[in-house]
C-alpha cells in the first residue's frame, strides 16, 4: 500500500525507487492541492495526491514514490 500524498507524477526523464505507469483519467484541484486519478492497463485506479505545480496535462502518465513509502499489507488468508 502507498498513500496518496506520497505518489509523485514524473517527467518522461525523472527517476525514483518504484515506478508505474497509466492514465490520467481525471484531476481535481483544490486550493493549492490537485488530486489526480489515474487508471493503470489491468484497470486498477490509483489516487495520486500533491501540489498543484502546474504539471502539464496529458493522458500517459508515470507515478513513482521512494521504498520507504511502501507498506506490504498481509494476506487476507493470513488475516483470520
């Protein structure tokens, strides 16, 4: 699991420790926070949350965030 906040969207050059690509299928901003959806090719949606900086609208698009951010959660099986 990665929280929202800690989704970064990347320049077609810009690095980082996980990376993912797929569709920006909708933003939101709010004040100076902007809210992006987006949609990856096996259909699974995740929510990308930052500044608003401007980031150049286009469809393609590349989340990345740093190790430390993520969270491996426990199988459901393991969980009962």
């Amino acid at each position: 699991m990665v929280r929202p906040e800690h989704f970064e969207l990347l320049s077609d050059v810009a690095h980082a420790d996980n990376l993912i690509e797929g569709r920006l299928v909708r933003t939101i901003m709010v004040g100076g926070v902007s809210r992006q959806y987006v949609e990856l090719a096996d259909g699974v949606a995740l929510t990308a949350t930052q500044l608003s900086t401007g980031f150049p609208a286009r469809d393609a698009v590349r989340l990345g965030w740093r190790r430390e951010h993520t969270i491996v959660l426990p199988a459901r099986e393991a969980l009962h």
